[in-house]
C-alpha cells in the first residue's frame, strides 16, 4: 500500500489525508495496514537516510516510529479529534546501513485525552533496530496548531 489512506478512517470520522506527504513522503514511508489497534508501516534505507557515518540516522527511525503511531491515534481518536505527538523517546539498538524497515506501532493506552504507543522497528530478517514509545495529545480536529 502507498503513503494513501482512505478518506475515511475506521475510528474517527474527521477526514483522513489522501497522503501523508511532508517528513513522511520525503523518506518513503508507507502505511501498510491501519487500524485503531495496529499501524505497520515501511520504509526504505538508502544512503538518504544516513547520518554522516553511513548508518541510519536515529531521526529518521523516530520519524517513522511517530508516524506509525500518529496514524494510529488518529484512528484511535473518537469522531472530530485527531491525535499529534508530544512526547517520543527511541532506543537504536542495532545499525543499518540498507534495506527495508517494518515498524509496527501498538497502543498501550487511548484515553480521552492521552494516548500512549510502543512501536518496534525491525529490519528485513525480523531484528529489532528500534524500540519507541510515542505519547499523543488528542485535540479537535479544527485545533488551532498552538493548542
């Protein structure tokens, strides 16, 4: 599946994005299956991806992490509100030089107005690369970006 989503999300009824486009479209993530319990999203490693050493940039795995997650808690968000990042932490535990990334985000809480995710990522061969845990703030759809 591309970085499209369906113009209607399972859990909420505030209008999904067509693309996820920005960061996300930049470094080639794409969903893979979403739903409020569960995000799999991939992405490549290409030497774009690199920190000045040749391995992946710890950036780029959170910025797949949140953006795992953030599809998520928006599926998770009840009708009219979305859910953005205001906390995320990330442990790199094994370097990557190529290849392809699976990030697979799960919640461990969906409050009213929190929601936390753990996402693990993990390389071709199915070895942990990242652990993340991600907390959202659920807002209004309409929110003012400062809110």
């Amino acid at each position: 599946m591309s970085t499209s989503a369906p113009n209607e999300s399972p859990g909420s009824s505030s209008s999904f994005p067509d693309s996820l486009g920005g960061a996300a479209a930049l470094l080639g993530i794409e969903m893979d299956a979403m739903s409020p319990e569960r995000v799999t999203a991939t992405m490549p490693v290409t030497p774009d991806h690199h920190q000045p050493f040749g391995r992946l940039h710890g950036g780029v795995s959170v910025v797949l992490a949140e953006s795992a997650a953030s599809v998520g808690g928006h599926l998770a968000a009840p009708d009219g509100y979305t859910a953005v990042g205001v906390e995320i932490n990330a442990n790199h535990v094994r370097a990557v030089r190529e290849g392809h990334l699976t990030a697979t985000a799960t919640p461990l809480h969906t409050g009213r107005s929190t929601q936390v995710w753990a996402i693990k990522i993990r390389d071709a061969d199915d070895r942990l690369v990242c652990a993340s845990r991600c907390t959202l703030a659920v807002v209004p759809v309409d929110a003012p970006p400062d809110a």
